[in-house]
C-alpha cells in the first residue's frame, strides 16, 4: 500500500508546478482519526512490552499486530498462516541454514530503516542470547520470580532461557549485505522457517537498545516497526499507543489506542455498554446474549489456536505417584465443562495439538477418558490416603478461570481427590517453588505448524514447566531432542505420539482440558473482525469507525 511521507515529495521536485500531488495527511491538518480505549482483564504480566519477557495470551494481544513485528509473519485476517512479514522472501540454503531477504524501506518508530544489522543485533548474544550456548541441550534453570533488571544492559535470566527456548540450536545470524540475512543452525531443523513465525523472534531497533539508559527503559518503550508505536506503560494500569505513520503497510486507522486493565468482567461490559469503551474483550460464553440484546452491540471471536490445561507438579509428596495424577485426568468430564461454562463454542480436542500441523497430526489420538471408577482405582492403587493437595488459582486470568476450578474441585471430589484451592495474585506466586506446589492453571499456543512449538516448547528440557522445576521425563527430553532435529517426517510423527503417551498417559505433566476460546465485544458501529488468536489487528483494512 502507497504511503505518501514529506521525503517522496521533496524527491518530486522536477513534477510540473501544480501536478505535485500533496499527502493525504498533509503537515499541519487535523488528525481527525478516532481513538479506542480496549477494557481488558490484564495488560502485560511481566510489566514490560519486550516480547521474550511477556509470553502470554495477554502479551499477544497488545504486541500483535500493533507493536512488534518479524520476519515471517501470520496472517490475522485468515487462518493465521504464515505470509512475508519484514521479510519479502526465504529460502533454503541446506538443512541448517536459512537465507532471508527483509522488505526495503521499512521504518522503526525513531524513522531508521530497517537493515541487516537490526536483525543480527536481535538475534545476538547482547539482545537475546546471553551467555547460553547452541547445542547444549541441559535445561536452562528460568527464577521463579522475574527479577528487576541491572543496571546497565545486563539481560534477566528468564530473557536467554527463552530464547534458547525458542531457538535452541542457532548458532549465528549472518548480514550478506544491507537487506539479507542467513541464519545458520547448529543441527538440522525443519522448523526454521516456523521460529522465524513464532512469537519472540521479531525484530528490534539496534539503536534505540544503544542509546536506552538501561534494559527497563528499553524494555518499557522498545522501538519497533509496527503500526503503532508505544506512548506510555503504566504497569498494572494502562498501555497507551499511537499511530506510526510511516508504516510500510499502510497509514494506520487509529490515532491512539489505550488498552486499559479492567480485572471485573461485569466493569468491562458496563463500561463498554456507556461508552466508556470502544472494545471489552475477554467475553464468557454466558454474558453475550445479554450483550446482544443491545442491537446496538456484538460479539465476535471463537477458537484459537491455544488448549487450557491443568498443569501437575510431579516433585508434589501426594503427585509423586503417576496413579494419582492419571485419576485427575480421568476424573474431568472435558464435555460437560465445555457444554455448561462455554455455551458448545468450544470443543475438546485430540490432546496437546492441533489439525493444522497437517501430516504431523495424531487423528486416532484422544484425551484421557471421563472414568470415576478408573479414577477410584488408581487411586487405591497409589494409597492415596485423602491427604490435601493444593489447586493454585488466579482470579480468571483466563476466561471462565475461577468457575472452571470450582467445577473441576467438585469432579476430583467425588472421586476422592482432595484438592483444595489457594487463591494467588499472580503468576509468580503461581509459579513459586514450595511445598504448596501441586496443581495450577496454565494454556498452550501452537505458534507453528509443527508440535516443537507446543510440547516441547513448555514441556521440553528447556520448556517453563521444567525450568521451573515442576516435572521431568528423560524419555521425553531425548524425544524432544530428536523432534528438533530429525528431518525424517514419518520418525518425528511416531517419536510425538510417544511424547503424548508419556506426558497425557503414562507419567502426566498436563492433562488438556478443552480449544481456548476468545471473544470480544464492541459496537457495530465500529466495521472491525477479531482474528483466530489473542492478538488484535487495528492495520488498515480492518478497522473502520
């Protein structure tokens, strides 16, 4: 899309006096733009907007397509599947190297272009790697609390255990000149291209990292390339953004858009209903027909591609025995949660994945199955004694969240399960290591095609459930491995149908409960779609007033 800036015109200077054709929004005329203000249940957990911090569902939401940006992008307005991002072209090179092309002309939110050098530098060992090495395969201990940044530019420890996370095998990124780059891997890896998709590899400004004070002043207004650009982050408040201009797709709809941290669904919902806001997102399934009555105002969203999980903590006295922790998964009714909290807009899936990662998927694979008797056996099988076992719960940081634990409390219940549940302010509490330690809520996205970015990326060796010591499987961890970088197709799919076994049946890490799903309410005034995915896309074309 054309996009007219003060630099095209000055380079027009030969055009005929008065043929010269002036910008659409020309110096000094009235932004005459609206402004939106998204109630949302949470801004960022993490209080910072640097994307290998804040890997969440709420960080997707107000990175993408708003902030940052990568290489290799995913189509929001479709089926998320993967498009030219700041990259207008790739190819192979062999089975460990991959050559990119970046789109010329791109502007960072401080007007520098977009070059080689701002790629290498944001995949370097100062921006994203630390002291990690490529090839190490050990686990990567992530704290349990996120640490305040050093003085100075030192990364928190969580930044490289994430990004070797995400990137555990890259060895180095290469400039062959101002606008390509060759990634070069230390194993084989199929999945390249798909880390290049993925939520954590977009590009940051070498320059704007230079000149910060420290890492929470970049961190809290990093310079990207995005539509829009970030004003303030008031943490636990708001986040303010405004347009960017000179943005390579096109002018950006919006002047200002505020996403502010309403925890209360019914604040939302009033709030969107008076006008206060434009957009209330986080909808249960039971609150839209009485939004709807308001002919005024709809509803949109659905599934994602993101499962809710319980989560088990293997070091637990009473989850050390895997008989106990199989009765959990076969004590949930999946169906009866997704017919009653969720109206049937959801559904049960086969397990830890997804149909789209095409010939990789496991059809003749299922969740656990709703037993009590089993459920009652195993756990005469364990001598489990009725001894407590903690349930840690936030309050709904996911849709539904505290509703879906009263149900599952009840299911555990009438099979023997004395699960007890301690209400905590935050993932850090959630996340804590102690004695308390049992069972929490937690989701799973699938960033690629490919289950290296589910399974393994947070219930591998170097996945947050291992790195904050909740659970452990060698077999598993050596699958992980041979899931990374094997290119054999048909090995890969049985060695991630062992994965399932292992951790859904024979020694349970999780147990998937029900397909995420998001829905968003707002006028229908306001001409806007909701994308398959957390994140919301205010880019021209898809918002009108």
């Amino acid at each position: 899309m054309s996009n007219f800036t003060r630099r095209t015109i000055l380079k027009s200077g030969s055009a005929a006096a008065g043929t010269l054709l002036l910008p659409r929004f020309a110096i000094g005329q009235a932004d005459n733009r609206p402004s939106v203000t998204i109630a949302v249940q949470k801004v960022t957990n993490a209080n910072v907007l640097d994307v290998l911090r804040e890997q969440s569902n709420v960080g997707e939401r107000v990175f993408f397509s708003s902030i940052w940006e990568g290489l290799i992008s995913k189509n929001f307005r479709g089926n998320l599947e993967a498009v030219p991002g700041l990259a207008t072209e790739w190819r192979r090179i062999d089975d460990q190297t991959v050559e990119v092309k970046l789109r010329q002309g791109v502007k960072f939110h401080n007007g520098d272009e977009l070059t080689a050098e701002d790629v290498v530098f944001t995949f370097s060992r100062e921006r994203m790697f630390g002291e990690t090495e490529a090839k190490s395969r050990s686990t990567i201990q992530a704290f349990e609390k996120i640490p305040m940044p050093k003085p100075g530019k030192e990364l928190p420890p969580d930044v490289p255990a994430v990004a070797r996370r995400i990137w555990p095998d890259l060895v180095r990124v290469d400039a062959v000149d101002k606008y390509t780059v060759r990634f070069y891997n230390a194993t084989p890896d199929v999945t390249i291209e798909g880390r290049l998709s993925r939520y954590g590899s977009d590009i940051a400004n070498r320059r704007a990292w230079d000149e910060a004070a420290s890492y929470l002043d970049w961190a809290r207004k990093p310079v990207t390339t995005g539509p829009y650009k970030v004003v303030e982050l008031k943490p636990d408040v708001s986040l303010t953004l405004e347009a960017h201009d000179e943005y390579w797709g096109g002018r950006p709809p919006l002047k200002r858009i505020r996403f502010l941290e309403v925890p209360e669904v019914a604040s939302r919902i009033n709030g969107l209903l008076s006008g206060e806001y434009q957009f209330a997102c986080d909808i249960p399934p039971d609150q839209i027909a009485g939004i709807e009555k308001n002919s005024a105002f709809e509803v949109q969203g659905g599934t994602i591609l993101n499962h809710r999980l319980t989560v088990f903590d293997k070091n637990h006295a009473q989850l050390a025995n895997p008989l106990v922790r199989r009765a959990f998964t076969h004590a949930i009714d999946r169906q009866a949660i997704v017919d009653s909290l969720w109206a049937g807009r959801t559904r049960v899936p086969k397990g830890l994945q997804w149909e789209f990662y095409g010939d990789m998927f496991n059809a003749d694979w299922s969740v656990p199955a709703y037993d009590p008797k089993l459920a009652q056996d195993l756990l005469k099988q364990a001598n489990y004694k009725g001894d407590p076992i903690p349930y840690r719960l936030l309050n709904n940081y996911y849709t539904n969240q505290v509703a879906t634990g009263q149900v599952l409390v009840e299911m555990w219940k009438s099979v023997g399960l004395n699960v007890e549940i301690e209400t905590k302010e935050n993932w850090s509490q959630i996340m804590e290591r102690a004695p308390t330690r049992a069972v929490r809520d937690w989701s799973n996205s699938a960033a690629f095609n490919d289950p290296v970015s589910s399974i393994v990326a947070q219930h591998g060796p170097n996945g947050q459930q291992q790195q904050i010591g909740e659970w452990t499987n060698a077999e598993l961890n050596k699958l992980s491995e041979f899931l990374e970088t094997s290119t054999d197709r048909a090995a890969r799919k049985k060695a991630f149908h062992r994965m399932l076994e292992i951790a859904e049946r024979e020694d349970p890490a999780y147990t998937v409960l029900h397909q995420n799903a998001t829905f968003t309410a707002k006028p229908k005034s306001i001409k806007w779609k909701a994308s398959p995915a957390f994140a919301m896309d205010f880019r021209a074309g898809n918002f009108e007033a």
